[in-house]
C-alpha cells in the first residue's frame, strides 16, 4: 500500500484571480483566493468564497463558459475581463470572463465578490 503524499500547501480550493477595469493586461490586478480555510490577497476573500461556495451545483462546472450559439441581448456592460486560474473543488479551473453581452454580464455577475474590480 503506497503511503500518502506530503501536504503541499496546495490542497484546499485556491485560485488566482486577475481583473482589469480596461481590458488591457497593463492595468490588470491579481489576487489570491484560498477558500477552506479563506485566505490569500484577495480583499474580500470571505465574501468571494461564499459566492463560490454558492455557484458550487453538483455534476455542473460553475465556471463553464457561455454555450456557443446561446442568445445573449447585444447589450454590452463594458471592457472588463477577469481570469480564474487555480483549483476549486479538486478540479482545475482555467476560466475568463469578460462584459460584451447580456449571457457575458451574467455570468461575470455570478461572480462579482470573486471578480472584484479595484477601487470596487
């Protein structure tokens, strides 16, 4: 029987969480997020970690993105973008998000405590 592996520090749910106001990756900020327990540098690691806590619906990927094809109001809420690198739920998670349609705001806005802007 082989042994266990040595806790790497890596175990709990974490991700990497960049923002940017602008869309553009000179004025992107990133933060960490652990969640169980919270931490990192996110500045509202609980909060983000309740909501993820929320999206979280067995047998479906919170992060998936918008379906090809879905019909999306051609509203458009802004040239934001976020990008969620990491591990949630023991899977990995390599997700963007962005503003230029009504099934984009929605989605980014499942999101909001974990994508938050600065100076939000």
């Amino acid at each position: 029987m082989p042994l266990p592996r040595p806790y790497d520090g890596e175990g709990g749910d974490r991700l990497v969480v960049t923002v940017s106001r602008s869309g553009v990756v000179a004025d992107s900020v990133t933060y960490t997020l652990t969640c169980h327990p919270t931490g990192g540098t996110h500045p509202a690691a609980g909060e983000a970690c309740d909501q993820l806590d929320d999206a979280m619906v067995w047998g479906r990927d919170p992060f998936a993105p918008v379906p090809p094809g879905a019909m999306c109001t051609g509203q458009y809420g802004g040239p934001a973008t976020g990008h969620l690198r990491g591990r949630w739920a023991g899977r990995p998670v390599d997700a963007r998000f962005s503003r230029v349609n009504g099934c984009e705001i929605a989605r980014w806005d499942r999101f909001s405590e974990v994508l938050r802007l600065p100076g939000s």
